[in-house]
C-alpha cells in the first residue's frame, strides 16, 4: 500500500534523514588505505546509536534463506554492487567502497548510499562516482507532482548510458517511511510498468546503482553481497527524497 506522509511522518523522516547525512559526510574522515569494513561499521553504529535511533540493516531478513544481515552497513568493495557485509577486508588506495545505511528513529526510516575513493583512484573510478551521483540529481528533478515512477527511472537510466555505462536491473530502489521498504519500487530504468503518478507526501529512496561494464550481476555464497559478473567497477548513490509541491526534500543530504 503507499501512502501519503504527514507533516509529523516528514518532520520525524527528516530527523532519522540528518543523522544518516551527518555520518556520510563524516566517514570520509576516516576512510584511507589500511581501515577495515568491519571499523567503517562500527564508526556508523556508533554514531546512529548517539543520536538517538537504530540501525535499520543489522538484522534484516535475507534472500532465498540467507541469514540475516549482521551489520549496520553494507560496505561493497569495487565490483561489489550493494550488499557487502563488512568483516577484516582492508581497503587500499585505489578502490571505491559503497557505504548504504539506514536508521530508524522514532519509528521512522532514512536510507542513502554513497560511494567513496580510498587514497588516489582512478580517473575511471573517480568519474563513474561522479556520474552514478549525478544520475540520482537527474532522476529526482522528475520527482515532482503530475510525474511517474517512470520519469525518475527513465531520467536516470539516460544519464547512465549517455556516459557509456549500464545501470543494474535486479535491484531497485522503493517506498520508505515506518518500514525501511515500502511501496512503489523504483527501478532506474524504464519497464513497461509507469508507476504511480507523484503527488505531495511521497516518500522514496532513489539509488542508482551503476557499472562501468555490463550490468549483469551474481550473489556470492554467502547470500547478500551483490557483485558485477565482469569484476568491473560499480558505485552506488541513494537518499531518501519527500515529494512536495515543488521540488522534493532529500531528508539524508545536507
């Protein structure tokens, strides 16, 4: 069922959102060659933990009998999609970690993702991040009110492939308010299917996640990390967006 949000389920969205924005914007203090995933995860718990809510991931149910995630993050590593578990993995320079985190407080959900180069990266590298954080800017100026679900997809999947990259098909964005996943879901590509029509108190989380060769991707046996079949590069981008009168809140940016 999707609803609309009221002016309290914003405001409290909004408060679970600024926790999740000041954490992005902190973790790259700490991000450098010779950290581990699993302290990138602890830095985040830490920090939703002293804000007053919980994390959201740590917990959740996984796919096709996977055990539940055990982290508060999911940090992905390179050709790591989404869905990472962090552990002893030390980063180096040169790679691209995701970092995906939600919380909830109050009962209210944030989710956004962002993708950061270790050390010096590449020049490939460090353009498909700035290309996957463009296409979320270019699908939400269609995140307005008399638009669809389709225009955001369509948005986003045309930055992609106009820079030369594929956008990943099996996993989408979706719906987000009391439940961390809600309805519509928000593919970033167009389907045949339009989606709703926006109005006022939608609440979304928008999150291209794209690759730099083919979209194709497999899970690893552990049954939650998601990673591209070709080994190459991929980056993730998500905040939670509120559909308003005119342009959207993006509650986890500041």
């Amino acid at each position: 069922m999707i609803y609309k949000k009221s002016q309290y389920e914003i405001d409290m969205m909004k408060a679970a959102g600024s926790i999740l924005a000041e954490l992005l914007e902190r973790l790259p203090e700490i991000i450098e060659p010779g950290i581990t995933t699993k302290a990138l995860d602890k830095f985040a718990e830490d920090v939703i933990i002293k804000n007053g809510a919980l994390p959201s991931f740590k917990g959740q149910p996984g796919f096709y009998g996977a055990p539940k995630f055990p982290a508060s993050v999911c940090a992905s590593v390179n050709d790591e999609v989404i869905h990472g578990i962090p552990g002893h993995r030390i980063l180096k320079n040169g790679d691209i970690v995701s970092i995906d985190v939600g919380c909830s407080y109050k009962g209210y959900q944030g989710d956004a993702a962002r993708t950061y180069v270790v050390g010096e990266c590449s020049d490939e590298a460090s353009r498909l991040v700035t290309v996957t954080r463009e296409c979320f800017f270019e699908g939400i100026k269609n995140a307005v009110p008399g638009k669809r679900v389709i225009d955001v997809s369509g948005a986003v999947q045309d930055h992609a492939e106009s820079n030369g990259y594929s956008v990943v098909r099996e996993f989408t964005g979706h719906g987000i308010g009391r439940e961390l996943h809600e309805e519509p879901e928000v593919p970033n590509y167009r389907t045949k299917i339009r989606g709703i029509m926006f109005i006022p108190g939608i609440a979304i989380a928008v999150e291209p996640m794209i690759c730099i060769g083919s979209c194709e991707t497999k899970i690893d046996a552990n049954g939650w990390t998601v990673r591209t079949k070709d080994g190459k590069l991929s980056a993730h981008y998500e905040n939670t967006i509120v559909v308003t009168d005119g342009e959207p809140i993006i509650t986890t940016l500041i």
